[in-house]
C-alpha cells in the first residue's frame, strides 16, 4: 500500500469516484461529474492525499488551506474534506493513517488549527476532534419586523448582483474574522467560485462603512426569502438589513438566514414570529468539529487571567507537557514543567475553542483535573462560542 500526495487533475479518476460513490446519488449522473469537473479549478491549493494499491486507489482524504479566528488570533486553518474509502477497503485503518499523515503535513505548513464536519462524530474524536455549535437556521415572517419600517435608521442597504457586490462582502468577511472569535474563511481560489452565484447580496452601509451582509434569494412570489449568513458588526448593522427584510412583507411569506450560536432572534422586534433551530442529523448533517494541531502557535491568543501547567495525553501533534499563562490577556506557552492537570487533545481544543467547561470537560472524559485545575483552566480559558459559518 502506497500513501501520496496527488495533484487537483489527478482528483477525477482517484479521489472523485470514492466521495461520490459515498456522498452522493449512485451511480451518479454523468452531467453531475462533468460539473465537478468544472469546478476542479476551485480546488488548486487542496492538500489530497490517497492510498493505493496496485494501481487501485482505495482511500483519500483532503485539506482546503483556510484561516480562522480563535480567541483574537487568526490562525492557519486546515479544513478537512472529501475523506472516503472504498467500500472494500474499509475498517483496514487506512483514513486513519491518511488523516494522520495530513494532519502532521498541514500543521507543519503553518496550520494551528483544524476543523472538519464529520460522518460520525466518535470517529473523529478518536483523533482529537471536539464539537462546536452548529450554525442557526432563523425563520420568521417579515410583518414581525414591521416596527422596523417606522424607525429612521442611520444608514441605508443596497441590493447588488453577487458578482458586483462580492468586493464589499468579501472584505466585510474580512473584518468579521479579525473580529470573532471561529470565524473562518477559505483562500482565494477557492472563494473566487462564490463569485458567480446567482445570487442578490443585500450590503448595510453606514456612511462608506459596511455594517453587514447576506446573501440571498427568493423563491417565488409568495414564496420563501432564503438568506445565508446574516453577518453584521453590531446591532445597526442586523436593524438595517431586518429593515431590508420588512419591506418584503407583501412579496415573501418567509424569510430565512443563518446566524452563530450567540444571537437571540426572538429579541429583534416586540412582536416577532420565529423559529430558531440548530439540526444536526447523523450522518447527513452533524456540527462541526476542531481540533488545536499547535500549542504554541496559540501564544499570543486573548485569554482570561492566572496560569498552569497541563500534560496532554495520547497525541503525537500536542502531547507533552505545556505551561501555560497569561501575560496582559494573552496567552503565553512554554514547554515543561510539573503538570497540575491532564487532557486529551480534545480537551484541551474545547478549553483553547471556548466550547465547554473545564467541569464538562472531566464529566466528558476528556481530561483528569481537581477542584483546583478546573478554577484555573476556567479562569484562563472562559467559556466563548466560536462561530465557524463555511461549509466543506
């Protein structure tokens, strides 16, 4: 068995036949892999690996070079995908010695961190994964914003053609992942194919300052207002651009966005009408996952207060022993020292990515830490939902 790193081209007749034979209607219609092979050019700067054998390929896995915030810093971010395997090579270990070797590939070419939305959670937290939240599905009607259309707001909303639009919300994305904590973004060529959807973007400025964002379109008169991610900047922004959905009330039925984990929509408007869900449906739609593939890489990070020294077991990217501290907020890391408190890899990515607590990280069996440890890893690492909006 053979383990190498194949180029976009060789994707057709490698990698492509196994993600479709396990993700997708099969067998698949032609016209659908003549669309994938069009889309190839999208993927340039993807890490693929795959094993073969004879000849065969038998298993492959992916990374899509990404960057992300976590806690302040942005990262290098390896964004796991396209992971299959033959169906007659399975359960003979072989994505996990791929994902192994492209976890160890992508951190030594700079990535931090990872992230990846999994086929069964349990797999991948056997390699460290953790789960984060899930983003929110909004829906509501536009007469419960109606109050909105009696407020004369500081800013106006212009409705663009994606293409033309796409420069201000690009760097409207930007700001957002200097800002917010989880949000990520993908490099340039694969973000260039977002650029010919066919789709409106509805851009909330302020004066030359661009407060929000969302893409969108309408079904059908009567019909539903589907909206992606609702990105904002603050409250003016979201007001501005739930004025843009009010004065749709006599062509769309519903409206529908997608929003992270900390927003409350049942507190837009005195009177609104909503559904806020977060679906997670094995093995079709499961949140996503991450993991830290670089202790020190996270130094520099914003943090809460105090200091300790942890030992992280079980992994051959974190494990050791790493005194960690806070200088002014920001997270110092050094090798060594007589560990306080033991993790997993896993519990250490949910303490640095703010998902759980270090109480819920012992009721998990994701570390061994005392009364003590839990105060200080609390106290360094508060709780803070990350939001990570791109899908691969």
């Amino acid at each position: 068995m053979e383990i190498r790193q194949i180029s976009v081209d060789e994707r057709m007749t490698t990698t492509f036949p196994l993600q479709a034979y396990a993700f997708s209607p099969s067998p698949m219609p032609e016209e659908e892999a003549e669309r994938y092979r069009k889309r190839l050019r999208y993927f340039e700067t993807t890490t693929c690996l795959v094993a073969e054998e004879a000849g065969e390929t038998l298993a492959g896995v992916a990374s899509l070079p990404m960057r992300q915030n976590v806690r302040g810093l942005v990262q290098g971010l390896s964004g796991v995908s396209g992971v299959a395997s033959h169906p007659s090579a399975r359960r003979r270990g072989l994505v996990r010695e791929l994902l192994t070797r492209l976890l160890r590939q992508t951190r030594d070419q700079g990535c931090t961190v990872s992230a990846l939305y999994p086929f069964r959670p349990s797999f991948y937290a056997r390699f460290g994964y953790v789960g984060i939240p899930h983003t929110r599905k909004a829906r509501f009607t536009p007469e419960s914003l109606s109050e909105l259309l009696r407020r004369d707001l500081p800013g106006s909303v212009q409705r663009l053609p994606i293409k033309e639009g796409f420069p201000a919300y690009e760097a409207l994305q930007h700001r957002l992942l200097s800002e917010r904590h989880g949000f990520a973004m993908f490099d340039e060529t694969r973000v260039a194919e977002f650029r010919e959807d066919r789709l409106w973007v509805a851009l909330a400025r302020v004066g030359d300052e661009v407060v929000g964002g969302v893409r969108y379109r309408i079904g059908d008169y009567g019909g539903d207002l589907l909206g992606s991610n609702l990105f904002v900047t603050g409250p003016l922004g979201r007001a501005l651009l739930l004025q843009f959905f009010a004065r749709h009330a006599d062509q769309v039925a519903g409206i529908e966005v997608f929003l992270g984990a900390d927003e409350i929509p049942e507190l837009w408007g005195t009177d609104m009408t909503v559904t806020t869900s977060a679906t997670v449906d094995s093995p079709r739609r499961n949140a996503p996952m991450v993991r830290v593939l670089d202790v020190p890489g996270l130094a520099g990070s914003r943090v809460g207060s105090g200091g300790i020294t942890v030992e992280i077991v079980g992994d051959e990217l974190i494990g050791g022993v790493w005194e960690l501290g806070a200088d002014d907020g920001q997270l110092t890391v050094k090798p060594g020292g007589t560990p306080s408190a033991t993790l997993t890899a896993g519990g250490f990515s949910a303490l640095a990515y703010g998902v759980l607590d270090p109480a819920e990280v012992v009721m998990r069996g994701l570390g061994e830490l005392d009364a003590d440890a839990i105060g200080r890893l609390g106290a360094l690492f508060p709780r803070q939902m990350p939001y990570l909006f791109a899908e691969f």
